[in-house]
C-alpha cells in the first residue's frame, strides 16, 4: 500500500467521537446520524469537514462522502480512496477496533448518478435511531454536479438538518500527545522565522532607512519558510503558512487575522506582526508589536498590555469557562486603567488545530464551553486606536499594539508556552524583558550536504511540474501552421514553350531559362520542373544506354523534417519514367543516338546543382530577423581591438581584422574590406574567455537572433587571437635549460598577460560605452568539467547565466533561463563516466546531450545546478529522449496528471505515463541496433558519438576485469594483438564493441526495476 493510514489513531478517535455523540449534550441530542461530505474546491483551505478527515485518517479526502448512524459508518468514495479506507474497514486481527462502529466501503461510480449508492446510505440513515434529523456542518459547501446530487437527495426525502460544528469542534478541541508534538513544533518554526529572519529584516531596514512596503515583507516572510535554516530540519513540503503574514504600520491598523498587508511603505513608529506556520496540517500562532523609538506613553500601554496577557493566562485553567476568564479580563482592565476597556480587542483568542480558527471556541463574553487538558488556543490581544500625543505627521498620531501567543491548557494552574514569548519590542529598545518558557526543541543533529540537496531538489521538483503545466497550457492555444512545399510551375502558359528542333524530334531538352526538363511522353513534349526531379542515373547495358530518372511523390521523402507535403497529393504523380537509346551508329547518322541521353544526365545535374544551391541560400535566409542598422561613431576614441581572427570564417581561408564598438553595435572589419555588424540588442550572452590554460582568447557573442554573413546565418560569433605556439616541434633537442627556450616561454608569458589587459580594457569601455547594458560574462574555471557535446571533448564551463564552451569549434552555449531540467545518464559505479541531458522549457525544440562527463564530476555539477535552482534526475540507463518529448507534446495534460517530470526520478511513488514507456523501451534503448540506430542517425550524426563512448565504457570495464590476475607476459602478448587489431575498419570497431555491449543490458534492467 503506497500510503499508510494510522489505524490505532483513528480507532481511538473515533470512539471518542461516538462516545461524545451518545452522550447527547448539545447539538449530538438531536441528531440521529451525521453526514460529513467533501466535494473538490482548491480556495476552501479551513473547512470543518475536511478537518475532521485529516483528524481521523491523516489526509484529505476529495469528493468522499461520510454517513456516520449509530452502529455502523458508510463511506463512498472513488476506488483508490476505497482501497485506501480498507486498512480500517478490514477490523480482522485489530484489537483496538473492538468498540468502533463497522464500516461499509461503496465504490462511487464517475459518470454515473450514484442513485444506488445514495439509496443505501438514506436507508442506512433512516435505520439509524429515529432516522429524521441529520447532523452536517451547514458552513461547509461545495461546489459541483456530484455534491449537489447528494444534497437534492437528503433534501428529498425531508430530513432535518442540525448544524453540528461547535459539538465536533469541542470534540476535536483535546488534543492527544502526537497532536501537541505537532503544534510545538509548528510553534516552534514559527517563533524560528519570527526571530531570525523577520525580527532581524526589520532592524536592517530601520537602520538602513529603507522603504519597503508591506505587501513586500510580507510576501519575503512566506519565501523565508522554503528555506531550511528557519525550519529547524523540518521538511519544507511539510510546512506552510496558516494565512498571509499581516504587517501593518503607520496609522492604518485591523487587531484581526482577515486582512491582508497593504501596500503602504512601513513606517518606523508602532509596527503590528502576525504570522503562523501550519506544520503537517497543524496549525501555530504569533503576534508581536516592534516600537522605533517610542514615547513614554507607549511604553507604558505596551507593558500593561503585557501584564493583561499574564493575567488572561492565570484565568485559562481546565474547567473554567471562556466567558468567566473573559471578564476577568475585563475587570482587571477596568480596575488598572479604565480609559483602555473600549480599545481592547472584541475577543482574545481562540481554539486552534488542524483548522487555524476554531469559531466556536473563541474567547469572548458570550462563550460557555469550558476549556479542558489538552486544548491549544491562540490568544491575541490588543489596544486598538491608541494616540499618540507626540506625533506630528498623520501616520504618527495613531497606533495600536497587538501581542498573541499559542498556549495549551494544562491541568495545574500554569500554562505551557509553546512559543518563544521573548519580548521581541522591549529587545529593540533595549529596556526590561519578558518572562516566558522557552521550548528548546532544536534538532540537534546537521544536516549534510546531499541531504539538503535532495530536500531543495524536492522543492524544485513540485515548482517544477506546476510551472512546466501552468505554461503549456498557456502555448495550448497557439496554432502551429504546417509549412507547405513551394509549387513550382515551369510554364504559366503554352506561349513561353520553347521552340526547339530538338523537342520536335522527340529528343530530351533542358530548358536553362525556367529551370525545366521536356521529356517526351507517350510522344507529347511534357514539361517537368527541375524540383520534381528526386535524381537521376544513367548506366550502359550492352548496345544500349538506359537513362532513369525518378521523380518525387507522396510517400518517398524530400529530406530531413520537410515531410511529404504536396499541395495537391490526391492528384496522379509519375514516379519513374526510364529512356533507352542505342549506342551504335546507323548508316547516315550524324552522331550516336546515345549521345542525346549523355548530354541530357549532365545538363539535368548541373541545373539541378544550381537549383539546389539556390534553394539552400533561401532557406538560410528563411527567418532572418531585419536587423537595425549599425549607427557609426565617428570618434576616434571608440574601443578597438585589432589583429583579430573571426569564427566562422567569412571566406574559406581566415582573415584578420579589427572589432570596433560604435553608439549600438560592434562592427568587425577584414584586411579585405569584409564588414560584420553585430547590435548590442541582438546578444544573448557576451562571453570572455581569458586565455588562462588555453591557446587562444576569445570574445564569444551568442545572439538572440542569427546573422547573415559568407552566404550563412550563424548564432554564435567569436573573435579570437593566438597567445602561443599551437604547433610544437617534436623533433627539435629539447633542454631543460636552453636559453631560447627559456626566453620563448618568458615571451608568451608577457604576450599572455599584455593580451589580457588589452581585452580587459576593450571589455571595461564597451560596458561603459551601452552604460552596463550590455555585461560580458567570464566561465568559471573552477566549476568546468569534462565533456563532449559534439564529437570531441571538451572542458565545460559555467558562468552567471549559461554553460558554455567557446575555444573549440563548434562553440556550445546553454542559457540556463531555458533549461527546464538536467537528466544523468548511465549513473552507474561500475562505469568511469556518463552523460547529461539538457531538457528545455521549450519541449519541441530537441534536447542536448554532454557525452563522456567523469564520474568525479557528478557531484560538483549536482551542486552547481542545485546553487541555480535547476532540477536535476538521475538514471542507469539511456532513454529514447525523441519518443519521450513526442509524448508529452502530443499530450501535456496526460503527462502531468500522472506525475510529469516525477518518472524520472529513482525513489518516485507510482507510475507516470513515461513511465511505461520508458520500460517499453528498454529493449531499444539497451540494444542500439536496427530501428533506434536507424532513428538516431536521422536524427543527428552527432549522436552517433554518444553509443561509440558508452561502448566503449562497457568495453573499457569488462576487459580489466578479466584483465586482473593475468601476468605481464600475457599482458604483452595482449598488447601485440591489439595493435595489429587497430589496423582493421572502424567499422568493425564499433560492431565489435556492439557485441560486448548487448551483454550488458540484463544488470542494468534490475538496477531499474
């Protein structure tokens, strides 16, 4: 069972909740069953009938309908919650279940109307006593078909309804141990936060003199609770706000917990607290007043407040009424100062639990209940409407003072504090204290490193799902149009047919001009466009030459994601169409009759090349964004760099030029004359790239949108200079003290550091020049790690705001902004290394693959990325990363319902759509022949890299374990084989490490299952 459910807690409180019913005070007295109904409504968060459900079972349970008479309990709920409910329902072997009613379990049908199962629980109903009146909670409704069916139900059949809340809150109101555990420490945090983040907060901006509204303080309350060191180890998930923190200054003040922080700046007079942390779905309370510099008055009404609070305390004992402490309260007031008994708050408090507000249970003058052991209430008590005689502006000339604490009523005449009741105003202005217990209920124990990884990755993961669920709903909406295929008509009308002997002859002609091929069909001259034509091929058989020319149609392909789009694709297409002509010389021939096929094949490639190269052209140019123009500055003082080589080339060899910063953009200039402007508001990211352990210094620009030079758009454009030999003679004598070399290294050194203060001061003046618009970003050398994103291996570098390598060619940047999470791949200890998936919030665009990361590089990068608050997973296997983003693109809905992005991770509860698939695939995944070889190849040749390493890791580690305990004699003899062996094809290579490879897959299956 995934989740369990306290059964010795809910024997016991269910029979306290009968034991109270039949002894028939109040409210149970009338009642002869009790329906308690949960429907589906995300803004209830108090509700007594969902509280009564976390009280008997631990959770919430959604649309569940409760029908407790008096013998038996009915439940009706969906089949998951019915399995669930079977823990208590199923009383065989349970001692405590002796004395608890016996439960029915009724299965509720989705798109049915439930009538049978309503009908069973009216009967049951109607058998229980008398069967007339029912007990609900009349506050509670909610919305929607299911709930309102029920209700029509009991409202037909005439029962009478009694509002039974105040009864079940009285019942509730005792809490047993593990209860009070749970609201000390739900106190505790509370006190935690207060002291540590928001008492503190307050003090920075009344030194510093800053404005910060209310709303914003407030609002840094709530983001304080998600970090650990306020939370006193407890789990983050376990812990939320009972309501939004209420902060309120400067004149405007509401003593209650229903407002909200306004959006006025704090002011530094009287400023009123109240915030409360609900841990595991029990609810804490705190209320302080901080005074800046107040008048003796204020002062003195702050100390009397107090010593009204000490006096509340002294009347809440067991046994007493809520309205006797009240007045005796009220009377204590009136004796000390008389003139304060209008301004006292209304109530002073009330009983709280897994609901924050106990409305039944508040402390006022009209109340009769009587307190008990074991009650938690909220006190909270004020003078409202207070002036101040000293103040001058508006916002001075009125205060209040608000103070509350969370108690438990005990049996002796004291009561424990569960909070720290330190007197948070008096420490600000340094005067007198306050007597409290104060619970010492921190853990003691650290947490590591990795412990706090995995509870912020936690974090992460929920934000994550929902982020990743709230914006593809958003993009639902947005039509995606499908490219048609460009028609391309070779005529528009008979009149611009050539005329050609050629054509009347019935031979092949190539129209040049209209890029078109006249091949005679069926003998009509036909016209077909060069675009129609998928290639040609001509071969000799005996006396004759074939001529075979294939044409593009509905099913063949036309390339890489272009589809088969056709504007018309019902209409009737040739597919083939094969021309013989002879190869021997008839009497009177002027020429070989072959020789027209001959001329035709190499007219048709060369017209077809052009085409083809001119297509490409305009494809490169399809989605260029018009760029604004380069504004020149004349001044002769605009940062320069020169000698410079730009990637990618311009033309095929590299040139040196200069890159100038003018008023909006940087323009690179070639000994040539070649010009490339690149705009300050088109660049992504500026990366510099010192020269520290590397061959050349660089200044990378990603850009936001490509760029047009030598014929191609490009997206990245690096400008970058040598600093030392690239090449090394090896066969030169080398000596360790050879003068030249000692001084070439001293050379490079200078030239190392001379290039750097250049670039520096280049990098200093074009930020101040776009007046830091424009920042340059530097890698971090320390953080880089090992890997290969394309073909060759590289060192890997982040900076603020992406990961990026940019001294090899081609560049690899990722802005860490777009990266919706990072998958490892192939985790496993018996393997040197393994790869990193990069998914992008952007699901239809494809996901990055680092192949052939260490293994000692796994955790600093689970550092960096959680320091960036990116999700991270891990696996032992590779996953088929094409099949599983066509699925959650396909259905977005479908993939987060059953977990989204949860599949992933290994301790994950449950099973996710993905899920499946992803074991489905596991035969595919593990053996990369036929269909996922064929798949990644279409794909991305690059990819081919990734299975050549993972190969050879599997290879690497099988051969040393039989390797260990052989001698050098034989490790030799190895050897000699190994090298007469590198001799032979790669591609025996790579099927030969395929074969070793398919060994593998059993292990890591179990290591998944």
């Amino acid at each position: 069972m995934a989740v369990n459910l306290d059964k010795e807690a809910y024997y016991r409180r269910i029979k306290r909740f009968y034991s109270n019913w039949k002894k028939g005070e109040d409210e149970f007295g009338k009642v002869d069953a009790i329906v308690v109904s949960v429907g589906v409504d995300e803004e209830i968060v108090y509700a007594k009938s969902t509280a009564i459900q976390t009280w008997l079972f631990g959770y919430e349970l959604t649309d569940t309908i409760m029908v407790f008479c008096d013998t038996k309990i009915i439940f009706l709920a969906s089949k998951k919650k019915v399995d669930f409910l079977k823990q208590v329902a199923i009383t065989k072997g349970n001692e405590n279940a002796n004395g608890a009613p016996p439960i029915t379990l009724l299965t509720r049908e989705k798109n049915e109307s439930n009538k049978a199962n309503f009908d069973k629980m009216i009967e049951a109903i109607k058998g229980s006593k008398e069967g007339k009146t029912v007990g609900v909670f009349s506050k509670d409704k909610f919305p929607g078909e299911y709930m309102k069916s029920w209700n029509d139900t009991i409202n037909a059949e005439g029962l009478e309804k009694v509002d039974i809340s105040a009864v079940v809150a009285y019942t509730m109101a005792v809490k047993e141990d593990g209860e009070l555990n749970l609201m000390k420490k739900a106190a505790a945090i509370t006190s935690e936060v207060y002291s540590k983040f928001f008492k503190e907060r307050v003090m920075e901006i009344v030194d510093a003199d800053e404005k910060v509204r209310h709303s914003k303080l407030a609002e840094s309350v709530e983001k304080a609770i998600e970090e650990k060191k306020y939370l006193g180890g407890a789990d983050p998930s376990t812990v939320e706000m009972c309501y939004p923190p209420i902060i309120q200054s400067g004149g405007n003040y509401s003593l209650k917990f229903s407002v909200v922080s306004d959006k006025n700046h704090m002011h530094f007079g009287a400023i009123t607290c109240a915030m409360g942390i609900r841990y595991k779905s029990y609810c804490s309370n705190l209320v302080r007043t901080l005074m800046v510099d107040p008048p003796q008055e204020m002062q003195d009404n702050y100390n009397f407040l107090l010593q009204v609070e000490e006096e509340l305390l002294k009347e809440l004992k067991h046994g007493v009424k809520i309205c006797d402490a009240y007045n005796a309260v009220l009377e204590f007031v009136k004796k000390e100062k008389a003139d304060l008994v209008p301004k006292l708050t209304k109530n002073l408090g009330f009983a709280m639990g897994i609901e924050f507000r106990e409305g039944s249970l508040v402390l006022n003058v009209k109340n009769q209940y009587k307190l008990k052991k074991g009650m938690v209430l909220s006190i909270s008590l004020g003078f409202a409407d207070l002036e101040n005689k000293e103040g001058k502006k508006d916002e001075q000339k009125k205060y209040a003072l608000f103070i509350g604490d969370t108690i438990q009523i005990n049996e002796n005449d004291d009561e424990e504090d569960e909070e720290e009741d330190g007197d948070d105003a008096e420490e600000l202005l340094g005067k007198g204290a306050r007597s409290a217990a104060l619970l010492a209920d921190r853990t003691r124990n650290e947490m590591t490193a990795e412990e706090k990884r995995r509870a912020h990755q936690k974090e992460l993961a929920n934000h994550l799902n929902e982020e990743a669920k709230r914006r593809l709903t958003e993009q639902k909406g947005e039509q995606h149009t499908q490219k048609v295929k460009k028609s391309n008509v070779s005529y528009k009308n008979v009149s611009q047919m050539p005329r050609e002997k050629e054509i009347r002859e019935m031979k092949i002609f190539i129209d040049k001009k209209y890029e078109t091929v006249i091949m005679p069909v069926f003998g009509i001259a036909t016209p077909f466009h060069i675009a129609t034509i998928k290639n040609i091929s001509m071969s000799v058989e005996g006396d004759y030459t074939y001529l075979r020319i294939n044409f593009y149609v509905p099913g063949s392909s036309l390339g890489r994601q272009e589809g088969n789009i056709f504007p018309n694709p019902d209409a009737t297409f040739v597919k083939e169409i094969t021309y013989r002509a002879s190869n021997l010389k008839a009497p009177g021939d002027i020429s070989v009759p072959s020789t027209n096929l001959q001329n035709a094949f190499r007219i048709i490639k060369e017209v077809q090349k052009r085409y083809k190269t001119r297509e490409a052209e305009e494809k490169e140019k399809e989605g260029i964004v018009k760029q604004d123009s380069l504004v020149i500055n004349l001044n002769r003082s605009n940062p320069k760099l020169k000698d410079l080589y730009i990637r990618p080339n311009i033309a095929q060899k590299r040139m040196q030029g200069s890159l100038e910063a003018h008023t909006n953009g940087f323009r690179f200039t070639s000994v040539r004359g070649d010009k490339v402007d690149i705009l300050y508001n088109n660049i992504k990211h500026a990366i510099f790239q010192p020269c520290d352990g590397e061959m050349i210094i660089v200044l990378h620009f990603h850009l936001k949108n490509a760029i047009m030079f030598g014929k191609r758009r490009h997206t990245d454009v690096q400008f970058y200079t040598e600093v030392g030999e690239i090449t090394t003679d090896l066969g030169k004598h080398q000596h360790m003290h050879d003068r030249d070399d000692l001084y070439a290294e001293q050379m490079e050194r200078e030239m190392r550091h001379k290039l750097k203060s250049a670039f520096k001061n280049f990098i200093e003046k074009v930020e101040t020049l776009t007046k830091e618009e424009l920042e340059f970003e530097v890698p971090f050398r320390d953080l880089g790690f090992q890997g290969a994103p394309y073909r060759s291996t590289c060192l890997l570098q982040p900076t603020s705001s992406s990961l990026v390598n940019v001294t090899e060619w081609p560049p690899f940047v990722v802005t860490l902004d777009e990266v919706e999470l990072v998958h490892f791949e192939r985790v496993q200890f018996h393997l040197k290394n393994f790869d990193v998936v990069i998914i992008y919030k952007d699901y239809n665009k494809k996901v990055t693959m680092i192949n052939a990361v260490p293994v000692n590089s796994l955790d600093p990068i689970k550092e960096w990325l959680n320091s960036c608050d990116i999700k991270y997973t891990e696996g032992v296997q590779s996953l088929n990363w094409t099949k599983i983003m066509k699925t959650i693109v396909d259905d977005p809905e479908g993939f987060f319902e059953q977990g989204g992005w949860s599949f992933l991770d290994p301790d994950s509860e449950g099973s996710g759509p993905e899920m499946d698939s992803e074991s489905e695939m596991e035969d595919e995944t593990f053996n990369p022949s036929a269909d996922e070889e064929e798949e990644e190849e279409e794909e991305d040749s690059d990819e081919d890299y990734s299975s050549e390493t993972e190969d050879s890791d599997y290879s690497a580690s099988l051969g040393s374990e039989e390797e260990s305990g052989k001698d050098w004699d034989e490790l030799e003899e190895e050897a000699r084989k190994a090298d007469k062996e590198s001799h032979y094809e790669d591609e025996d290579t790579s099927n030969r490490k395929r074969k070793v490879r398919s060994s593998a897959p059993p292990s890591k299956k179990k290591r998944r299952s």
